[in-house]
C-alpha cells in the first residue's frame, strides 16, 4: 500500500450495550494492531435513550450520537452499519442499511427466525450484485486456537470427520432470583440458550470440520419459567424491580445431528452449568487424530496424532500465541496471550480486508441463514417429541 492515502470507512453502530462495547472496542483496537486497507471512522452510535446513547458515544469513542438508527442510512458520511441491538430489530435494520447501500456487520444469532433470515440473505444477495457486503458476527471463529484447528482439520491432520462434541456453558442463570432481560424474552431473543450461545457451536462446528449439519433432534428445558422484572440490567446482570414476569424461552438446549460427511455431533447449550463461565468446549474427532478446545483455556489447542508412535503419542498442547498463527503476529511478544475481546477485533480485521478487496466476508447471511435453520430444526424436532429433523 505504501504511503498512499487510504479509502475511510465510516462506521455507524446502532446499540451500545455489551456487544455494542465488544464492537467498539473492536473498531479502536483494530487499526491501531493491525496494518488495515481501509482507515476505519468511527463516526455515530444509535441507541433509544438520548442520554444513554450520548454517554455511550462518550465513553466508547463515537463521534456522534442519535436516538434515531435510520439517520445512520441518510449520512454519506456512514459506509457501514453495525447491528449490536437484540435479534428482533435485526431484519429490519440490516435490511434497510442494505439497501440503503450500507455495508453491515450484524450481531448474532442472524434473526429470530428462519423467515426473518431469509429476508436478510436475500436482501444481502442484492446488494452484493451492488458491491454491498454483508457479514453476521459469530466472533468466535476468530479465536486464534478456532482458527487453527480449521486449518489443521482442513489439512487433512485429523482424518475424516467422526464426532463433533459442542458444549457452550454458562452459568449465569442460576440464581433463580436473576431478573429477566430481553434476553430470556422470546419476542426480543428469539429463543434462550439455544439462539444465544447455542448458535455460535453450530457455526463453530461447520466451520471448524468445513461441513454442514443435515439432520438434528433436539430436547430443550426451562428450569426457571418465573424471574423478577428488572428494574435495571447491565451486561448480563440486572437489579431486580417489583414483581415477577414469565420466561418464555429455554434455559438449555440439547440436540445432535449427522455431519454432511457421516459423522456423528452432539451439542448442549445452557446457562445452568454452575461455574462454568464462558465454556465453550470442541471436541472432534478424526479417523487420523482428534482435536479439543475450550474457551476457558483459549491459548490452547489439544491435538492428537494418530499416526504417532503408540509408545509416546498422547494430546498434545499447542499453546496457540506464537508469531506464526493465525492473528498472533500483531500482538504481543509469544506466549503473552490473548482474550476475549481480541475476537472481536479480529472480525472487524477480516471484515475490512474483504471489504477493501470487495471480497464476500464469511460468515455471510447465508451462512447465518444455514445457522438459523439449525436452530428452527432443533425447535420443531422438540415441538414433535424430539423426533428427526431434516435439514436440506
Ligand atoms: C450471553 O450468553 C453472551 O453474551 C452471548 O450473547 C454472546 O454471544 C457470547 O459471546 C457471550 O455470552
């Protein structure tokens, strides 16, 4: 690129709460770590509350702020529209930002529904015949230790895929005094755990093996159907107000399927496993290896060679935070580590390089659709007595 002046890309995010500062983060860290085609412009944040929204702006390093996310669409000043508010104003967000020619990054799970989605796919199909671009935010793929086993598995390391053993535990809602949040609030999330954590292991499971899922049967609970309101939240915590409200989505999801290649997956969703945090635990295993992962312990990637001799083979620990994998080299001496915001800023790296090289940005919408469809199957496998759910 030399010392050419680079094209801007101006952001206008719309929600400010923990994913809004996730991303906020993401676009002040990213250009100052890595060398980025675009010179990224952080330009306004959109949030209900005037107050709210202006000492968001403040605190998260906005230009400008509005209580009106459909400004972000008139203001040429805005190339791209982040989408960090819950999955109930994702569609009609993200679509209109695309056909208003804005490029959108939205959180995710995509939607709340599959019909919701398919909106969204095909309203990204048409503005990529326009050189529009969209990509839904399942950060974990970005996760350096994720991103090598990609590699290792597409490689051919581990074989032929066999199992594919998804857990994403929380914990958070143990205490049956939590108060509710929109997240526990089927009109606003969609679904509970299955949406919010669940999605991210499906995607992870197809992008790490590179397959799709084709059948699933599912099995979903709610062990608290009855929480204070709050009477405010933050994060995922709140203060509990007056009164009790329903829970109208699950607390935990459990469903298998069968890989596009034959293999067999197995997943578990749950905001009930107490002490566990942010468990997001991957296990698969090949006809020539195996390789496991939790978030936990996110530097790391177990890896097992079958080809070893018997004598000493065993998992190995790759401690992911060397120059040569992927992201490592713009941060920290090796062995220094990363965390969990580091995804997020990793995903705004890949979406600028796509953006820049008019590339299509992965995960796509479709690639979201092909998530939510997942979900939906899980859900009617469960409506049906947990019976066998064909995806196509
Ligand atoms: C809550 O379960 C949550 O914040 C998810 O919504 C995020 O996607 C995940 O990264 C962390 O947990």
């Amino acid at each position: 690129m030399g010392d050419a002046p680079r094209d801007q890309l101006g952001v206008g995010m719309v929600g400010y709460s923990f994913m809004g500062a996730a991303h906020s983060q993401a676009w002040r860290t990213a250009p100052r770590f890595f060398d980025l085609p675009l010179r990224i412009d952080m330009r306004v944040v959109a949030g209900r509350s005037a107050d709210g929204v202006r000492a968001a702006a403040e605190r998260l390093g906005w230009q400008d702020s509005t209580t009106d996310w459909r400004t972000l669409l008139e203001r040429d000043d805005v190339e791209l529209v982040d989408v960090c508010t819950p999955g109930n104003t994702h569609a009609e967000i993200a679509v209109a930002a695309l056909d208003a020619g804005k490029h959108v990054l939205c959180e995710k799970p995509l939607a709340n529904t599959v019909a919701e989605a398919e909106q969204m796919a095909a309203a990204a199909e048409r503005a990529a015949e326009r050189g529009v671009l969209a990509m839904v935010g399942f950060t974990y793929r970005r996760v350096p230790a994720i991103r090598l086993a990609r590699e290792l598995v597409a490689d051919g390391r581990i074989g032929e895929v066999r199992h594919v053993r998804a857990q994403y535990l929380q914990d958070w809602l143990t205490d049956p005094a939590a108060p509710l949040s929109w997240r526990l609030d089927k009109d606003k999330a969609g679904s509970g755990a299955l949406g919010d954590i669940g999605a991210h292991v499906v995607d992870l499971a197809q992008f790490v093996t590179g397959e799709s899922l084709v059948g699933v049967s599912g099995l979903l609970e709610t062990f608290v159907r009855e929480r204070p309101v709050a009477a405010s939240s933050s994060g995922l915590s709140g203060q509990a107000g007056e009164g009790t409200g329903e829970v109208t989505v699950d607390d935990a999801a459990l469903f298998f399927g069968r890989l596009s290649g034959g293999g067999l997956a197995s997943f578990e969703a749950t905001r009930f496993a107490a002490g566990r945090k942010n468990a997001i635990r991957l296990e698969i295993n090949g006809s020539r290896g195996s390789l496991a992962f939790d978030f936990e312990d996110m530097n790391v990637l177990h890896f097992f060679d079958d080809g070893e001799d018997a004598r000493t083979a065993g998992f190995r620990r790759i401690v992911v935070t060397e120059p040569d994998h992927p992201y490592i080299a713009a941060w920290w001496p090796p062995g220094h580590g990363l965390g969990y915001e580091h995804g997020f800023t990793h995903q705004v790296v890949d979406l600028v390089e796509d953006l820049a090289a008019a590339r299509q940005p992965r995960p796509s919408f479709a690639d979201g659709l092909a998530v939510q469809r997942v979900l939906d199957a899980v859900e009617r496998s469960w409506q049906q007595g947990s019976g066998w759910v064909e995806l196509s």
